[in-house]
C-alpha cells in the first residue's frame, strides 16, 4: 500500500490548489446567485482562505439546508462556497491515490464514472443473468462512523494537519444531524444519530467519502465471494 506524499496539507491549501478547485465547483454553477456572489470577489477570497488555512485557524461555516422529496424526504445540506472550495481541493490531493484501488464496477464519485455508466452495465448484465438482487444500507449518510472512516483513511495519509483538517469537516458535516430541522424532518428523535457519525448529504467530501467507505466490500464481493456480475453505485448495489 503505497502512502501519500508528505506535506498533503502544503499542496491542498496552496494558493494554485485552491485556485484549480475553486473553478472546479464553478463549472456549471456561474449562473447560481451565491458563486456569482462569490466571483465578484474570488481573488479576494481564495487568498483569505489561503491565509487561514496556512495559519491553522480555519473553521468550517454553517452549512445551507433544504429538504427534498424524491420520492423519500431527504435533508440536502450544501457547504459554503468557500468550504466546497476546500472539500474539492483535499479530495483533489487524496482522492486520486484511493481511487486506484476501486473495482472498475464501483460508479459513484471517481473520474470516469457515473450514473449512466453504471445503467448501462446494470442492463448488459441484465440480458446475461435470470435473476438479480438489489441491496442498499438503511440510513446509510446518518450511520458513517467517523473514527472507522479516519482509520481506513489515514492508513495511507500520514500529514497530521490533512488528518486534522480531515477530522474537523466530518465533525462539521455530523453536526447537521443535530439541527433542529435535521431532528424534525428526519424523525431523529425517534431515531437519533449516534455520536460521532454522520456525513451530511450534499457535500463533495460525502459523496466521495461515502463511495470510498464501502470500498472494503467491493473488494469482498468480488474476490472472496467472488460474484461476477457486481456492481455499486454509492449504498446501492
């Protein structure tokens, strides 16, 4: 298992790093009022980001929430333009050395896959196989254990400030399950979410973090149970 470079945090929080990611979350965006809010002043705000990342003193900003019905109610939670900036520029730095280790057939959050992708290998399988089973995980954003996704992620990344920066974005994604509109809208107080878990569902940093948790199981499937005709888009598979 080859580990990431050192000085992970240096390459995420430069100034081009942070540049690079800050027109990654625009495109397709430039029309939204809060990017065109943002890109007013963009310069300006990537360098103050830049300075209190170098300087350890960023904290996350609350997060904008809207609930959705498709039909299953969902909570979306969207980050700050600021913080996407900073989830797109870590996963840039990490992402790429996770990803190689992902099946071919896992189609969430990797360069070169998608949903469509992965409807057309569901019905190329489908014209080879009499039956299928479809499976997905109950709550499976709120049940995230952040200390188990640290520990499958930090056997590769070794910079204390990129595990720090790491750890204080779970916590701040987890936090939206204890707002008062998480607690009414998903029935958390029937059902609450248990202490230090809980990815928040809109976020790039969730997306790939969630795909990357159940890497584990890709990889059990296809070599210890060997099925040959497997496939995983995010908690369905």
């Amino acid at each position: 298992m080859h580990s990431i470079p050192n000085h992970s945090f240096e390459r995420l929080s430069s100034l081009q790093a942070l540049w690079r990611a800050y027109h990654s979350c625009r495109r397709g965006k430039r029309r939204q009022p809060r990017m065109a809010a943002f890109d007013l002043d963009a310069d300006h705000h990537i360098c103050a980001l830049h300075r209190v990342l170098i300087s350890d003193r960023y904290t996350p900003q609350p997060w904008r929430l809207r609930v959705i019905h498709d039909p299953k109610t969902r909570l979306i939670a969207a980050p700050s333009i600021r913080d996407r900036v900073v989830h797109r520029a870590l996963i840039d730095e990490i992402g790429p050395h996770y990803e190689r280790s992902f099946i071919e057939h896992s189609y969430t959050a990797a360069s070169g896959r998608g949903p469509h992708r992965a409807v057309l290998q569901y019905l190329s399988w489908m014209r080879c196989y009499a039956y299928r089973l479809g499976l997905d995980i109950q709550r499976y954003f709120p049940s995230i254990h952040h200390p188990t996704l640290c520990q499958l992620l930090f056997k590769k990344l070794h910079d204390p400030r990129t595990q720090a920066l790491i750890s204080q974005l779970l916590a701040a994604g987890g936090a939206v399950y204890r707002t008062p509109l998480a607690v009414k809208v998903l029935e958390l107080d029937q059902k609450p979410v248990e202490a230090e878990c809980g990815l928040a569902l809109g976020s790039y940093l969730s997306q790939w973090s969630g795909t990357f948790y159940l890497d584990g199981l890709d990889h059990f499937v296809k070599r210890q149970l060997k099925i040959p005709a497997y496939l995983r888009y995010m908690d369905d598979f």
